[in-house]
C-alpha cells in the first residue's frame, strides 16, 4: 500500500474526526469549580442556578469544591483547566476582583486568564454574631470591640474571601481590631458562629437567612445600601456605625481562556432562560438575592465588571492597607 494512501488517508481521518466525532457542545457532563467548601452561600447559589442550567443544555452539571486560600485555589485550578467548554470556574468579587491587590504572587490572572460566560444576581451579607454575645446592637459591638483589640473573634471563609474582606474592611473603618478566624468556606466559619467557638461573621443572606429566622444567631447589621423586606428590623452598616458603606457579592461563570465562543454563547443563552423564569428568580429574591438588568447578566457585562473591580480593589487596599499576606 503506497504511501499516497497514508497521507490522504490519515487527512480523511482527521477529517472524520473533525467532523462526524465533534458533537455539538455540550457532548458530556460539565464541571463547575465552587473554590468553597460545600454548604455555603457560593456553593448554594451555583448548586441552584447549575441544577436549572444544566437542563437547559442537556447535560448534568457537576460541582467540584476545591477550596481554601479564600478561593484563589479553585481560581488557579479552573485557569489550568483544558479550554474546551466542560470546566467553568464559579468565579466571586474576592478572588476573581480583590486578589490581584491582596495577593502579592497570584498565580492567575482574572482578566487574562479568563473568558467571562455570565453573570449571577448579587448577594448583600448580613453581621450576625453568637446568641450569648453580650452586644445587643451594631453599636454595643462596636464600643466592645474598641475596649477589647483583638479580643473579638470573627470566622470568614479565608484570605480575600467576601466575609473577610467585609470582616476586615468593617474592622478598619469603625477602628476596631478584631482577630480574623479563617476557614475554607462560610459554611463552616457559620457552624462555629451557632456553636459559640467564635463571636460572628459576615455571611450571605441566602445560608445567613435560615439561621436568624430560626434564632441560632443574632443579626446586627445588613451591608445593602437600604434594610432588607426580610430583616427589616435589623439596620444597615450606612445607617449607624459606617455611613455611605455598601457591599454585596457579586459572582459570576467563567472559562478558561481561549474556550470556544460556540460553548460560551450556549451556556450564557441557557442561563439568559433560566433567568425569565419568574418561579426561580423569586426564590432567589426571597433569600434577598438582588435581581439585576437583563443586560447585566451577560459574559461581555461581567468581563467589563471583572476589570474595573480588579482596578477599585487595588484603590481600596492603596486607600485602608488591608493588605493580606
Ligand atoms: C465568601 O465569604 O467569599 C464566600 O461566601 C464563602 C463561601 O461561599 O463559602
């Protein structure tokens, strides 16, 4: 057999393989990277949104929580990750926008590293500290915590994640030393809080809610700019110790660089879907989760979005030093 046949051959072949094997995206299950341990407000979110997404596309949706170092292990993982659609990192405002100014040697890059897909509703985080906490206001807190540096022990899910960037930007601006407990999630930093082994946390609403209303923790302050339909006797930051202060998470789905734009403009037109479904995003506004404009949700908003909060994060370290390791 002469050696023509080989060449057109193996060209047929890779042709073939080209063709009829390339089954149109998604061909198999999907893995998303929650760089949480499982149980916390990340994990909920991604679990209930990926559940609905998953059969908008046909195939399941597989969480993987690869936590610790605040979640820029996942982060580092989901980068390396084969760029062909079937890994997607479940990406926050901590290490997908603050860890660049946190982190002296990161070892991604958000913004380069990255193909943005969509965007998630954003979560505002509620102070809730121990039952047994003597302070029975954001005030008292504040005042017990300047009478004792560093003797006031606030859990967090780690380094640079939202209820330590909270918990540390919190400290900073009412004058407060505190001591930062990190975990490798919120779920475990909350189970402490209940237990009593630590004074408090700022978590989620959509894993803090639960707890208050069944009266395991006490809420002392909400960071949303106004007080929530579902606390509405607990005050905001703003309105007592900390005025202009607002914060809540934003989160979004990303890909490692150079994913085909045919995987991404699936995914991103699935979640557009889901997100007209009114049963699933009242859910997720009972949990105070914060709806926001359909434009918003899209892969080029949060790519714009990733950008301009790498860039505020490294003003707002420049501006309260919170620098972190
Ligand atoms: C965080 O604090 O950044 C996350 O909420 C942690 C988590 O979801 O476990």
């Amino acid at each position: 057999m002469n050696s023509r046949f080989f060449k057109h051959g193996a060209a047929v072949l890779a042709l073939l393989a080209g063709t009829a094997w390339a089954q149109p995206f998604p061909a198999r299950p999907i893995t998303w990277i929650v760089p949480f341990a499982a149980g916390g407000p990340t994990d909920a979110l991604a679990r209930s949104i990926a559940d609905k997404v998953s059969r908008e596309v046909g195939q399941p949706i597989i969480i993987d929580n690869s936590a610790g170092a605040g979640g820029t292990i996942g982060a580092a993982k989901a980068a390396r990750a084969p760029a062909d659609g079937y890994t997607m990192l479940v990406g926050h405002m901590g290490y997908m926008g603050a860890a660049p100014a946190l982190y002296k040697k990161l070892s991604y890059d958000p913004v380069n590293d990255f193909a943005p897909v969509f965007r998630f509703p954003d979560t505002p985080l509620v102070l809730m500290v121990r039952k047994e906490h003597p302070a029975k206001d954001i005030k008292a807190l504040v005042e017990f915590g300047k009478a004792n540096p560093e003797k006031m022990f606030i859990s967090n899910a780690g380094v640079g994640s939202t209820s330590h960037l909270i918990a540390a930007l919190f400290a900073n601006s009412a004058g407060m030393k505190v001591s930062l407990v990190p975990y490798k999630g919120a779920g475990p930093a909350l189970i402490d809080v209940i237990g009593g082994q630590v004074d408090g946390m700022f978590d989620q609403t959509n894993t803090a809610l639960p707890q208050i209303n069944e009266g395991k923790v006490k809420a002392l302050a909400v960071t949303s700019k106004v007080r929530l339909p579902q606390l509405k006797d607990v005050p905001t930051l703003a309105e007592t110790v900390l005025p202009g202060f607002e914060a809540s998470t934003w989160y979004g789905i990303y890909a490692p660089k150079g994913t085909p734009q045919a995987a991404l403009d699936k995914m991103q037109a699935a979640y557009l879907k889901v997100m007209t479904d009114k049963a699933f995003t009242d859910k997720m506004a009972e949990q105070a989760i914060q709806m926001l404009p359909r434009e918003d949700y899209t892969g080029a908003a949060l790519g714009k979005l990733t950008v301009s909060e790498v860039a505020r994060w490294k003003a707002v370290a420049a501006k309260t030093n919170i620098s972190l390791d």
